[in-house]
C-alpha cells in the first residue's frame, strides 16, 4: 500500500513549519508538501494527489474554501481527507467548513496534542480507504478473470458440441454477436445478464446433443412449427444440460423459451408475446437468421431478412426484427460506398433525410424512409420519442 502523503497550505511560514515539525516526528517517513497561497496549493495537488490536506481559510489567490470547493468536484482528488485550519471559533465557521465538505476542522491556536490526534485519526481513516481500494481493485480483477473463465468454459462446451452437431462455431458465434448488440440497444440488461445472453446464443444448439443421428442435422423448427415430435424434448434437455453448471442456470432458463413463437403457438409452454423472455427472444430472430441462411445457401442476407420480417408478430417480436435489421444495417453503414449512415436521436439536423422507416417501440412507423427532416418533424419526434421511444438506430441517407 503507498504511503499517506500530506499537503500544508497558509501564508504563515511559522505555522507550516510548526505543523511540518510535528507531522513528521509522528509519521517520519511520510512525505510533506508546503504551499504558502492557495493557488500553489491546487496546482501541487493536481500534480502529487497528497492524501491529506491541511489548509487555512484566509490565503492569497485561493482561499481554503474555494481550494476544498476544487478538491470536492474534482473526480480523482474528491477523495482527499481536507481538515480545515481557521482562528474563527464561532458556530458558523465550524458549520461553514463542514457544508463545503471539509472532513475535519481546527481552530488556532492548537495545541500539539489535539492536532495529532486530528491527524492520526485522518491517517487510520485514509488508511482504510486505501485499503478498500486496493481490495475493490481485486475484486474487480477476480470478477474478469471469473468472466473470461466462465467464458472458456462455454466455448469449451461448444467444441464438445461441435463433434456432435453440425453447427459451426462460426455460425454460433455471429449468433452471438448479433444477440449481445440487440440486447444492448434494447437495454435494461446489466453485465452479467449480457454475458448470459452470449453464453446462450454459443449454446443454442446443446438440446439437439440426444437427438437421434439422422434428426440431428434438421432444424428444430421450420416456419414456426417443430419438424419432428422429438423436437418437443430440445429445449427440455438445453435446459437440464446448461442448469446442471449453477452458475448457467439463467442461461438454461433462457434456452427453455427460445423456441416459443410470438404468437403462443411454439413451445414448451405455449407462451407468447410480454410471457417470453426477452433474451429468449432475442437469441430466436439471431438464430433463425442463422439457420437459414445455412439452408438456404442461395438466397441472400436481404432476402432471408425479409423472409424474418414477414413472420414479425406471429413468429418474433417485431423490435427485434427491426433491431436485427439495424445489426447488419451498422456493420454495412461502417463500409465503403455505404448509402446509409446510423445516428443517435440527438444527432438530428433538418434536411437529413430517412434512409429506413422510424418505429417506435409500441409499434407505430412515425415517421417513413424517404422524409426530409424539419425543425418541427425533429421536434415531433423528440417529443414521441419521451413516451413511446425510438426502437434502435435511426439511418440517414449519406
């Protein structure tokens, strides 16, 4: 753990060194800065972030308050135990000191004793923030290593899978990728359930590990319906193989409503619309995406877009249709000789022009591809957007 640095600020030389000269006698090998006026102060506390501060009230160019007030807003040096040192003795000063965010307060003249006191209970609580840190640090460095482990292992999972199923890993992860980016424009969703998210799209395919040899290279559904009896057990036993690793159990749960259809007539219990998961349903446009393209090796990515879209609201929910529209429609927009480029609601300007219809998030097209924007159409949109927002991305012709 570093060494607690202090920092003294007033314009009375005999005071900084009386107060250096009882510092360093109890903490000998703890480095001291002086400062005789409060603008040198807040530079050298940029430069050298002194663990403890104290400071004078009355001082050239800055005064305490005003350097406390620097200290407080600052994002990196809030953390400063700042003790206040005035000959004001009255209430006020006192209360005054302890608004602006002082930690401590004392009054001149002090006596040896009371000052070190006051400092060593700064330092045994600067101290244990030091400590919290360095371990908060550890933790967090033990959460990623846990995270890339959890990560290993799936992959892991689905190469055993590969010698059972013809799924690519390639496949799997584009699944993956587009899952994680509709989840994340959808939001709502903390690290942890992103990362459930992408471990389930990698493990789409484990329930199909029991079917028969000749079943196991069919999908499990074709237009919304189960090419075969058996596919009933997929998502039952996606769910049993995730769910038996604890730390999988939401991906199992997650795995055991991806094939339900929007409309209620999937399975395993017919659960339709707001009743599926979210990323239940997620992981069903990016995987059927997925899979027909697999089997339909000639049609385009347009084409079987467009096959998707045709089945929004009876087969998917319609905002992830959309969203999956915009996955591919960003990664084209990022190339050269793109016609469209993706922005934020607020990056509107008038006279951009609509290169894809605004939906909003209860369904409603606001606004059509091909419209000019004006002051008052962006006005109109901003003001939908507050109680009806915005789904994903909005695309402007370049």
């Amino acid at each position: 753990m570093e060494s607690i640095s202090f920092l003294i600020a007033d314009d009375e030389q005999f005071v900084t060194v009386a107060l250096s000269t009882l510092i360093k006698k109890a903490f000998p090998d703890h480095p001291i800065h002086v400062c005789h006026n409060g603008s040198d102060a807040w530079n050298l506390i940029q430069s050298v972030h002194p663990r403890i501060v104290l400071s004078d009230v009355s001082m050239p160019g800055l005064d305490g308050f005003q350097l406390l007030e620097k200290v407080r807003n600052h994002p990196q040096l809030n953390d400063i135990y700042f003790i206040i040192i005035t000959a004001n003795v009255d209430k006020d000063s006192k209360l005054q000191a302890l608004e602006h965010g002082a930690d401590d307060y004392i009054t001149k003249p002090f006596s040896s004793e009371e000052l070190l006191a006051r400092i060593r209970s700064a330092s045994r609580y600067v101290q244990l923030q030091m400590k919290l840190i360095e371990e908060n640090k550890l933790l967090n460095e033990l959460a990623k290593a846990l995270e890339q482990d959890i990560k290993d292992m799936a992959m892991l999972a689905v190469k055993f899978l590969q010698a059972r199923l013809p799924a690519s890993a390639d496949m799997l992860k584009e699944v993956a990728k587009a899952s994680v980016w509709i989840a994340k424009q959808i939001g709502g969703f903390d690290r942890e359930q992103l990362q459930d998210i992408e471990i389930a799209a990698y493990l789409s395919q484990s329930g199909k590990v029991f079917l028969p040899d000749e079943l196991v290279k069919s999908p499990v559904m074709i237009a919304g319906r189960p090419t075969n009896k058996i596919m009933f057990n997929v998502p039952v036993s996606a769910r049993d193989i995730v769910s038996s690793v604890a730390r999988f159990a939401d991906v199992g749960k997650i795995l055991y409503h991806v094939y339900e259809n929007f409309d209620g007539s999937g399975f395993p219990d017919r659960l339709q619309s707001w009743q599926i998961p979210m990323s239940s349903r997620i992981i069903r446009v990016a995987l059927d995406f997925e899979e027909i393209k697999q089997r339909t090796l000639k049609k385009t990515d347009d084409e079987i877009l467009a096959m998707i879209s045709s089945e929004a609201n009876r087969l998917y929910d319609k905002r992830i249709v959309i969203l999956l529209e915009q996955f591919f429609a960003t990664i084209e927009s990022k190339g050269e000789g793109s016609k469209e480029k993706a922005i934020q609601i607020y990056e509107l300007e008038a006279g951009m022009v609509l290169s894809r219809d605004l939906i909003t998030n209860s369904g409603i097209k606001l606004i059509p591809s091909g419209m000019v924007l004006k002051e008052d159409t962006i006005k109109k949109i901003f003001s939908h957007h507050t109680n009806d927002p915005i789904v994903g991305c909005i695309f402007i012709k370049k």
